[in-house]
C-alpha cells in the first residue's frame, strides 16, 4: 500500500466557506499532484508541483489554490466554497521522473458544498 | 485530439469467470500506457505499467497486453474474484513535456456477481 493520506475524507459544507483539502506523503517523493474526479468520469488535473516551491495549473480551471513548503505536504485550498466546487479531489504523487514510475493516489477528499 | 477511449462502460460476470477490457488511445508520442484499479471510495491502484516495447505484462490474475501500432491496449482478468469488482482505468503518457502528461480514460465499471 501507498503511503498517502488525505484528510478529510469526507466534508459537507456551507457556500461561502473557506476549504483546506490535507495531502501528505512519506515516500519522499518530489512530484505531487491534485486530480478532481465526477462520478462515471476521468480524473482532471488541476494542480500540481515538481518539488518544493514549486506549483503549477493543470488542465482543468480550478479556483482552488496549492502550496508545497514541504515535501511531503501539498495541501489544497478554496478560499469561498460554491456548489460548483462539489466533487471527489485525489492526492497523488511519484517518484522524480514519471517515465514507467507510477503514481500513487490518495484515497480521496469527498466534497459536498450546500 | 489525444484521447483514451474505454470499453465497455460497464461490465456484469459471475465469479470465476474471465473478462477482457478494452482501451484505444490517440495520445502521440506515446511514452507509456498504465492499468489502474479503484475500488469504490479508494483512490486508483496501479495494476500494471507497458512501455513501447512490451507487448505483454502480467501482474497476478491481471494481465495487460498492448498493441502500440494499433494504438490498442487489453486488460485480461483470469478468474474473476468478488474483490474484483472497481472500476479499471487506462491512462496513457505522452512525452511531450517533462511532466509526462497523463490522460485519463474514464474506466469501466467491472461487477463480480456470486
């Protein structure tokens, strides 16, 4: 098994609140990454870091934030909570190169936004 | 457009039984082509990884073979187990960037009946 943890596993919360989605890994692994996932389809990229201090945009727009002080921490920010933020967000990460190196996932933050 | 392409969207077996799952990508240049597992509430478990050079690659029970020509890619499930039953993801990566892009397929969803 992967050592990756997300926290919360789950949370329901109010519009207009202010999120932080925990990412922590023991792997000592440089290459962190979010996905944000829909019932019945693919997951989307939307953050990720090659080390620390480093953080990028994914694919898919998200108002969310991230920061990587440590390497093992990567945490996930919204800083107004909408309805539109509800999904399923994985944590994930891999070793240095991701040439034949699998990603480890997390098993995930469900969030419900009323 | 690089895409991955997955079928069928669902699939129901008996226990004991074998199934093939089937995935068609588009993504160019091809670097590699992964399997994952995710059971439900879980995050995805890496199955197997294929390189452009392998044809064939076993991981107990699950068996993934991969035609880079065709662009076509099998998972083989060998006497299907009740613990069998997740959704199976292909991801494909290209070599475009030093990130190592992966695309998503959006799974298909595997039921082991008793």
């Amino acid at each position: 098994e992967a050592d990756i943890y997300q926290t919360p596993r789950y949370l329901v919360i109010g519009t207009g609140k202010k999120i932080t989605l925990e990412c922590s890994q023991t792997m000592g692994h440089d290459k962190m990454y979010w996905y944000q996932q829909d019932p019945g389809m693919e997951l989307h990229l939307i953050h990720y870091s090659y080390g620390v201090n480093s953080t990028e945009k994914g694919d898919l727009s998200s108002e969310s934030t991230v920061s990587r002080i440590r390497t093992e921490h990567f945490p996930l920010t919204l800083e107004s909570a909408r309805p539109s933020h509800t999904s399923q967000y994985l944590c994930a990460s891999s070793k240095d190169s991701t040439e034949g190196q699998p990603q480890h996932f997390g098993d995930g933050t469900r969030l419900s936004i009323l | 457009k690089n895409q991955v392409e997955q079928s069928p969207q669902s699939l129901i077996i008996l226990e004991g039984k074998n199934c093939t799952l089937q995935c068609n990508y588009t993504v160019s240049p091809f670097s590699n082509l992964r399997w994952y597992k995710q059971d439900t509430g879980r995050g995805p478990v890496s199955l197997t990884i294929m390189t452009f050079s392998e044809n064939t690659k076993s991981n107990g029970r699950y068996t993934a073979t991969l035609d880079a020509d065709t662009k076509q890619s099998s998972l083989h499930i060998t006497a299907s187990q009740l613990s069998d039953s997740a959704s199976y993801i292909c991801v494909v990566s290209d070599r475009g960037s030093t990130l190592g892009r992966l695309y998503f397929g959006r799974g298909t969803q595997l039921t082991v009946w008793p």
